[in-house]
C-alpha cells in the first residue's frame, strides 16, 4: 500500500517540475513576416523540494504501520499433559490386526454429511460407532534409512462428527482431532501404545463443553486400545 501511495505522489512531483509558461516577449520579424509570441519556461523547485519531504515522510510512516499490522504475536503456554502407554506379550501384528478390526477406516461419507450440514444423516453414518481410523503411517519402515526397520505405526484416530461438537465451542481444540497413537514392537518383543490422554489435551481450553466430550474420547480410545491388546 505504502509503495502504491508513494508512486502516486511522485506523479504529483514530476507535475510540480513540469516547466510552465511564465512570460513571454514578441519577436520582431524580418520585413513582411508576421511576429511570433515565444513562450519562456520555469518550473518551481522549492514547491517541489516540498512535496518529495512530503512523500518521503509518508512512506515511512506507512512502512511502519504496515510492520506494525503484520507483525504476529507469539503467546507460549506450559500444559501438563497426561501420557498413557499400554504395553502387552500380543505379536505385533496380531494387535494391528485386532486394532483395525475394532477401529474401522473412516467413511468420507461422514464428512460429505457434515459439510452439507447434514447432522442427521452423519449420526446415521457412524452408527454408534465412536471412533475411527483416518490414516495410518508406516514409520518404521522410514528407519530403513539407517538399516534398520522397525515395526512402528503412527495412526490418526477420532470422530469427525464428535469433533465438531468440540471445536463448534473452542475452534482451535481441531489441533488435537483427530488424535495420535503410537504402536510399536519394542527391543523384548514387546507390542506398546502409546498416546496422550484426550482429556488432557482438550483440557487446555477451559470449557466444559469440550472437555465433556474429551472424557468421552478417554474411555473410547482406551477401551479401543485394551481390546486390542488383550
């Protein structure tokens, strides 16, 4: 904005240097021709000089409101977060399996229903399920680079429908939904979860109606992970 306004000023500038007419005087001709009126030109440099002060000013002002307008504010905060791991003898891929079993991959029709704001049709759609699985990541083959792959999956787990009914309250809770769990195969063979408590996270926003629904998602994502490690 700030470059805008100050081209347009200099326009004003270079009007102020444009030579003017300020006198003239007749030129006597030869004999039998008609006499010709010479205009003589000026310009005003003070006025000039004026107006470029003028637009100088003006743009740093305007460069220092801009810097102020865009400047962002940076609030950090310390939360205490609760952290569970559930750890069990089950292989590996017999707790992925039950997992997925027992958490079914997401319908985007659930979506579709809740961004035409279809609420009816998106209870419909869960049926009395809590949760779901939006994606799976495979990490540990990601360790391949160093030579040695692990069994590790990341998973993101939640209810797009039981999120709204948290983030419709406090909109930044959508940092945390849907939520992340963390399965591995430990160096005993061992198969862990491992994820931070629902409530915990949600907590942070100081509102009941979000925090009701995360102690919801506690038990959800607990029984979900017990069932399958057993």
């Amino acid at each position: 904005m700030a470059s805008t306004l100050v081209y347009g000023m200099n326009d004003a500038v270079l009007a102020f240097m444009t030579p003017i007419p300020l006198t003239s005087h007749t030129a006597k001709a030869d004999a039998g021709e008609a006499m010709v009126s010479e205009p003589t030109y000026t310009c005003r440099p003070q006025t000039a000089a004026l107006v470029r002060s003028a637009v100088l000013a003006l743009a740093i002002l305007l460069t220092g409101m801009e810097r102020t307008i865009a400047d962002p504010t940076v609030t950090p905060r310390t939360l205490q977060v609760e952290h569970v791991k559930i750890e069990t003898a089950k292989k590996f891929a017999d707790v992925e399996a039950a997992l997925e079993r027992s958490v079914p991959q997401l319908d985007p029709a659930l979506g579709e229903a809740l961004v035409n704001g279809d609420e009816r049709r998106a209870t419909e759609l869960e049926s009395d399920q809590p949760l779901f699985i939006f994606l799976k990541r495979d990490h540990g083959a990601l360790l391949q680079v160093n030579g040695r792959p692990r069994k590790a999956l990341q998973y993101e787990i939640g209810n797009s429908h039981t999120a709204t009914k948290m983030t419709r309250h406090q909109l930044a809770a959508g940092l945390y939904a849907p939520l992340r769990v963390f399965l591995y195969e430990d160096e005993k063979g061992h198969s862990i979860f491992e994820y931070d408590k629902p409530s915990s996270l949600f907590g942070q926003f100081d509102d009941e109606r979000v925090s009701a629904v995360a102690r919801g998602l506690d038990s959800a994502l607990e029984r979900a992970l017990r069932r399958a490690a057993e």
